[in-house]
C-alpha cells in the first residue's frame, strides 16, 4: 500500500528552482503561489464594494514595496513595524518588509500611543508603516524612526504608491528572524517572541496534516492579523495553497453575517466567544418557532451529530441549510476555534448542525500551531491531535496524568529579543520549551488542555482546581457576558484557597420587550441560580463558594480573552 502523500508533497517540484532549503522562506513560498494561481483572488475586502487583488497584482504591489525600503538602505537584520486594521494595504506592508529580507514586527493598534512607543524601541524599529488614525502623530514626531508609511491613501507616503529603482536584494534564509511578536503585557519591558521563515512556513504546512484546505478556499480576516493565530491559521494559510483572503472590519454579529454571506467565506476562524455569540443566535431563532418545533430540530440535531460521528458522513448541511443560511453560513466549509478552550457543548452543537467544526492549540511561542482537531476523527472535549514533526511530553504528571505541557518540534521560537535570561527560563536543560499550560494525553495522541499552571487554584483538601475548566461551563448561559474564576485567601496561614467568580452580567439578557431592564437584585438572583445549576455538575472541590457581580466589564485582549492580571 501506498503511503498517502503529504500537503506538501507539491514543494518538491519547486525544491532546487524556487527554494533551496527544507522549507521554502515567506516570500519563496508566495512566489510560488503567485505562479502556481495568478489570477486566483488574493486580498480582498468589502469597502462597502468588492475591491480585489489577484495573485499576480498583490506581488508587483509587494515588490514595489520592497524596492522601496531596499532605496532607503532597509535590509537583513533591520526591524520595521507595521500597526493598523487588518486591510490588504496592512498585508502587503507586511510582506514587502519580509520581500526587503527584513524583519517585520506586528503591533496591536488597539494599544494606546505609549505602548506602541514602547514596542518600537524595544524592538529597534527603523521604520514604522501605520494607520490613518495615529500617522500624522509619527508623521510629526517620528521620533528615532527614520521613515513612516501610511496604510491609508491620502494620509501620506501611501503604501501602494511606494516604489524604488530595481535591485538585486539580497533575500533572507530559511533561518533568518522573520517576524518579532509582542505578547500580551505591553506595559514594563515586552517580550518579542523570535519567529524565524522556518518557524512559519514549517507549522504552516504541517498543519495541514490535520486541516484540508483548498486554492478555493475563502478565508475570513476577522481576528486582527498581528495575533500570532490570525497571521498564521489565516494569513499565512490562505498564501501558501493560494486562496482567497477576505478582510472583515468589525467584531459585529451584524457585521460578520453579511461578511460571511457576500463573500461566500468557507473557512471562518475565530475565538470562543464569537462562537459562543453565534450559536446563541442560532438556537435563539430556533427556540423562538415555538416549543414543538425547537424539540424536532434538537432532536433532529443529536441524529445527525450521531451520523456524523459514527458513518464519517455529514448529513446536517443539508438537513439544516434553512438555519445555516439564516445565519450566513450556508457556504462554510471548516470553523476553527482557537484563542482560547471552547466549551465541548457548543463545538459538539456546531458538528451536529452539519458544520465541520474543529479547534486548535497553540502559543505565541510556537507559531502558534501545536494541535488541530482532524475533521475526520474529532473529538469534542480534546484541543487537537498533534500535528506532524512536534514531540510532546507532560512535566510533572500528578494522579490524572495532568502536568505542564512541553514541546519540540520546527515551529519552537528562537526566544525572546534581547531576553537571554527570560528565553531561558522558558526551556528545560534539554531543550524543551515550557508552554505554561497544564494538561494531558490520551493514547490518540490528542491532547486535553486543564488550565494555565500560574491560575491553578489548591484547595483546602489538596486538590487542584482549574479556573478555565469551570468558565467553560458558563458559555452557554446568555445571561452571563464575562466570567473570571479564580482563588481567594480563606485562610492567610494555612495558605487555603476557596474558589470565587466576578461575572459581569449581559444586559441585553436581562431586557424586556418594552425595554425595561430588571432590576440588580433580580440580575444577581439570576446569576447566583445559573452558578448553583453549573456547581451541581462540578465535583465538591471544584465548586464556587463566592460570586461577585460587576459593574464594570473586564479588560481584554483584542483576542477577546479577559486579562486576568488587570482584574480587582
């Protein structure tokens, strides 16, 4: 028998032409898309109209780019940052950098002006490409960089009127620092993850192992590409079999339908609580038809998930289109979750509807992709089978086999800039990276994440409880829009903890059709019944002795996860 070729198996035509190492660098790989698929869609976005760019005009556009910042003496070594809405003029800034042989460095354009500050510095930005909204700033007061591009027409040195003098430019290497990104915590000294061609291109294909995409594909740009799960599990994805990138601007349910639906999107990536939103959404208009009909399509639902998972045939596309429709859906092929761990309910909701439903596992650190859910054999409570070429092991395991994950493999960073003391604290003796998180596997290989090692909370008895597996539990409440579990001192010197969670309530639950709102005491009673129902489905030493209500919602991450250390 045969063995089954590789997603990849088509570099080898290009191996010793268009590349030379093990795995072709970000613009070897781009190049070969833009022959293989010149006229396919490249970039697009909806601005209200359809504005395009195939294959073959977004690389004279890159390229132009590129002979640009070689003009002004940018090349191997040096940092250029790019900050703004996802947008294809933001894509195209990003890969004339790498195109220039440089280094790009990606910042959050939700941060304030002092953290930008601080990222530019920290990261020796020479340059900076950057949107409408802060460019006169740096236009006037650039500070120590010595040239600032404009990702909007109209606002200065325009992105897609750049040009220079043809070059010979030298073209960075398969080792070469491709990207520096900043995790979260931008405050104090950041820390920028080291992330080489090899660490992308590798985790980019070897993904693919366990996620089938298509040059028809249709990606959707929602999440903002500067996070390490966008830029790869989209941006990067899309380029390297040459499909489509559609850009979406707002994180609006409204907004994100009439995406979905005009672009005809198939791969929808997103976090947690987008999904959560949606299939509330879904369920709610199904519930709305009246009791009978809910009950039939919920029971309609379990056949078609138990068809599903025991044929290998997916009969809810078609049983369900009229719901799928509703909900802009219709033409999607594959969702993907990742950002965060996603409730077993709701991915197991999203199979039984007929959409090929998976999450994924990943770090900053790792490019991010560690793990993906294959859709051939998936399972709801797991975050993913290994994917090819990443070793894997459990660091301390206790009684249940959880303990913190570890992991080698070509997609491992190459530590953090300028942070000798830092990266090495991160990786054992032998050269395991120390991922933070706790967790264990099964014998598939597929991994099941318990919670993040700092959050982890001991109980009176002993035991360890973690916060992330009693938030799951919550997800589908709609009466509930934030929740933060964590320990709380009972007793200074026993060192005991006792769990408590601070819930920000959704107010749009608690509204009435004429408009009227309950009252405080009637929203805290609400929320107490829904965490006395999850703490019956909890083991004693997992459930929640306090619940604080807030006024005030909880910070965020722009990746829609509640920034635990800001919480009072």
């Amino acid at each position: 028998m045969q063995p089954a070729q590789t997603p990849w198996a088509f570099l080898d035509q290009y191996r010793g032409t268009r590349f030379s190492g093990e795995w072709p660098t970000f613009p070897e790989m781009f190049k070969i898309s833009a022959s293989r698929f010149p006229e396919r869609p490249c970039m697009t976005i909806y601005d209200p109209e359809r504005i395009s760019l195939n294959y073959a005009e977004t690389l004279v556009k890159v390229e132009a780019v590129a002979r640009k910042l070689a003009a002004a003496g940018i090349g191997k070594g040096d940092k250029v940052a790019v900050t703004g809405k996802n947008s294809p003029e933001w894509a195209i800034a990003y890969l004339g950098i790498l195109f220039a042989g440089a280094t790009v460095v990606p910042i959050d354009y939700q941060l304030k002006m002092e953290e930008i500050d601080n990222l530019l510095a920290a990261s020796d930005a020479r340059m900076l490409f950057v949107d409408e909204e802060k460019h006169e700033r740096y236009a006037s007061s650039p500070g120590k960089l010595e040239a600032v591009f404009s990702l909007r027409k109209g606002t200065g040195a325009y992105v897609y009127d750049l040009d220079g003098p043809a070059a010979d430019i030298p073209q960075a290497e398969e080792s070469d620092l491709a990207a520096i990104l900043f995790t979260s915590g931008t405050t104090g000294v950041p820390k920028g993850v080291m992330l080489t061609h090899r660490n992308f291109i590798a985790d980019c294909y070897l993904a693919q192992a366990n996620l089938t995409i298509l040059p028809t594909d249709v990606f959707y740009a929602l999440l903002p590409i500067h996070h390490s799960y966008t830029m790869l599990a989209v941006f990067i994805e899309a380029l390297s079999v040459g499909a489509e990138l559609v850009f979406g601007k707002k994180m609006v349910v409204k907004a994100i339908f009439r995406d979905l639906k005009e672009a005809k999107i198939t791969m929808f990536l997103g976090v947690p609580m987008l999904f959560n939103k949606v299939i509330v959404g879904i369920m709610n208009g199904v519930r709305a038809k009246g009791p009978l009909v809910y009950g039939l399509i919920r029971a309609m639902m379990a056949l078609s998930g138990f068809i599903k998972k025991t044929f290998g045939y997916n009969p809810g596309k078609r049983m369900f289109h009229s719901v799928l429709d509703k909900a802009s859906l219709a033409t999607n092929r594959i969702c993907i979750s990742g950002g965060g761990p996603l409730a077993p309910s709701v991915f197991k909701q999203y199979n039984q509807l007929g959409i090929d439903f998976i999450q994924g596992y990943g770090l900053t650190e790792t490019s991010p992709i560690l793990t993906l859910n294959p859709v051939e054999h998936y399972k709801e409570t797991s975050v993913g089978k290994i994917i090819p070429q990443v070793q894997m092991r459990i660091l301390d395991p206790d009684e249940r086999g959880v303990g913190e994950i570890a992991v080698k493999g070509p997609m491992v960073m190459q530590g953090y800039y300028k942070m000798p003391e830092e990266t090495k604290a991160v990786f054992t003796e032998d050269g395991w990276f120390k991922t933070g998180d706790l967790g264990y596997l099964d014998d598939e290989n597929y991994l099941y994440l318990t919670g993040r090692a700092k959050n982890m909370i001991v109980t009176e008895g002993g035991k360890n409880v973690y916060p992330e597996e009693i938030e799951n539990e919550f997800q589908l409440y709609d009466e509930i829009e934030q929740i933060l579990v964590r320990g709380f001192v009972v007793d200074k010197k026993m060192q005991v903890e006792g769990i408590e969670a601070l819930v920000f309530p959704n107010a749009e639950a608690f509204k009435a059709a004429d408009g009227t709102v309950k009252t405080k005491a009637e929203i805290a009673a609400r929320v107490e019944a829904v965490v006395a129902e999850v703490n019956q489905r909890m083991l004693p030493y997992q459930r929640i002795e306090r619940t604080v209500i807030l006024d005030e919602a909880l910070e965020m991450t722009t990746t829609k996860k509640i920034k635990r250390n800001a919480a009072v």
